[in-house]
C-alpha cells in the first residue's frame, strides 16, 4: 500500500471542544496516514493519548505548536501499548511537558518496556480532566498483551488505538483475548471513535460488528477446511499455509506467509474453545 499523502491530509485537528488530534507525521504499511495522538481535555492542564514514534521532529513542533496556540500544558501521558510507533516519542513530549507530568502504561506480560519509568494502569482507572471531565481506561488485550482502551464518559467517545483502525483491520497477537476486547468496547456502546490509525469512525456500532462478522466469517471458513478431507494423510490434518491455499485465494502468494499467522492465530483461539486440536503445526478436529 502507497504512503498517503500528508499533504492532503491535515495533521492538527480539533475534533470536539475536549480533543485535539496531532498526527505523528509517520506514514507506513503498518501507520497507515500516520499515528494519531490527542490532547484530551478543556482546561489549561491535559492529557496526552499516545507520542508518536520519536523521530520525526514535525510532529514535536506541531505539538508544542498547539500547545501554545490553545495556552494549554501536558499534565500526564498516557500510552495505549508497547509498540513503538505510539511511545517513541515519550521522553522527547516531556521535556516540554509540565516539570511533575506522569506517564501512565499497562504493563507488559511477554517482553522489555520500550519506556520506563511508568504508573501502572488498572483496567477500570479513571482519569479526572479539568473541567468535570472523566476518562476511563480499559485493557483490551489481544492486539497486544498491554493494549487499553479510552473511554470519554462526557462524549461517549472511546480512544481505540490499534485494536480498532479507521481503515482495514486491526492485527492482532491473541485472536481469543481479541474478540473478548471488541465485546467489551461494543458494550460501552460509543457515539464515535478515535482510532490509533486513520480517519475518526463516526459509524462506531457498525464498525465494530463488522470486526466481529469478519473473524467469525473467517473462522467459520478454517473449520470447513478442518472438517474437510487433506487427502495427504490417513487422518485429516492441516498446516496453517495449507488452510492458507484454500481459503485466500485471492491473496497474492507473497502476502501468505502473512496471511498464514493470522490462520494460526484463529487456529490457536480455536484449540482454547477445544474446536480444534494441535499435534505440533498439524491441526485437526
């Protein structure tokens, strides 16, 4: 996929009279037109979503340059998961951030914090804005281990980051945790979403079903082919790049390496319902 025009697209926006989007000025296969970090809140004294990936100096001024626009400072940071486009950025934003400003994480269960020092997130925290405003976090795991999610009780809003995307769908490390974290955004019911990639989804109801839908969708299609006979061996087992052959028949044969994680991933949240069973990288019901 081409990298968006950033020229077309504008990089500081103020969604509501409670959030500013910045974009990280970082466009990529996985950034899509970029990461979207927001300033959250309407007092002088707010919260940052997210920082970027820290190299790109854009970014920084077009941050501080909103700072000072709007007369407002970063009192805390609050960073949705570990990965690096989203935390990069951390150590630069608060040299220009308030002397005392937190950072806020969920931690990590299966590797090194990119950032460190950090105050522990506790899924259901909620977070006092200026203003009577309230945010509250909740861990969404699935598209990582530490991913959490933003609640704007005032505006209804949820801040998705990479669990939920403007455009396409998200990637994900545990499809079973995933599906458990769209269930529980598609619970709160949102008005809209911020999402950590692409444009705002003002549709938020119908986007996460679709999410929903379309794993289903896929993992009704692995268990046809599980169901189905190999005819290699004396009992039916499949390899992910075998179910692969199958089923993405419309995928170009360079993206099935890729397209055979994701296969495992559904494979592997069906062992833990005990669809399917496993006996090394063989698979079968």
């Amino acid at each position: 996929m081409a990298s968006p025009n950033l020229t077309a697209i504008s990089k500081v926006v103020k969604l509501s009279p409670n959030i500013i989007s910045i974009l990280g000025c970082n466009p990529g296969k996985m950034t899509l037109r970029g990461t979207n970090t927001y300033i959250i809140g309407n007092g002088k004294r707010r919260i940052l979503l997210d920082t970027g990936d820290g190299l790109q100096p854009e970014y920084i001024s077009n941050l501080l340059e909103s700072l000072s626009f709007n007369k407002i400072t970063i009192k805390e940071i609050i960073l949705s998961h570990w990965h690096h486009d989203h935390v990069g950025g951390t150590s630069e934003i608060l040299k220009n951030a308030e002397k005392n400003c937190v950072v806020h994480k969920f931690s990590r269960k299966d590797g090194k914090e990119p950032y460190e020092p950090f105050n522990q997130i506790k899924d259901g925290q909620t977070f006092d804005l200026e203003g009577g405003l309230t945010l509250k976090a909740f861990h969404t795991p699935g598209h990582t281990t530490d991913s959490i999610i933003l609640h704007l009780l005032e505006e209804n809003a949820v801040f998705s980051a990479d669990t939920i995307l403007g455009e396409g769908t998200a990637v994900f490390e545990d499809l079973f945790d995933y599906m458990q974290s769209l269930e529980r955004i598609l619970s709160l019911k949102p008005s809209v979403i911020y999402p950590g990639h692409g444009p705002v989804i003002s549709d938020p109801m119908e986007r996460i079903h679709y999410y929903i839908n379309h794993r289903h969708k896929r993992e009704q299609q692995i268990l046809e082919v599980l169901n189905s006979k190999s005819g290699q061996l004396d009992f039916d087992v499949w390899t992910p790049m075998d179910i692969v052959k199958v089923v993405y028949t419309d995928t170009p044969e360079s993206l099935h390496v890729a397209a055979a994680m994701n296969v495992k991933h559904h494979l592997t949240k069906l062992v833990k319902e005990g669809k399917v069973q496993r006996d090394g990288d063989n698979y079968f019901v």
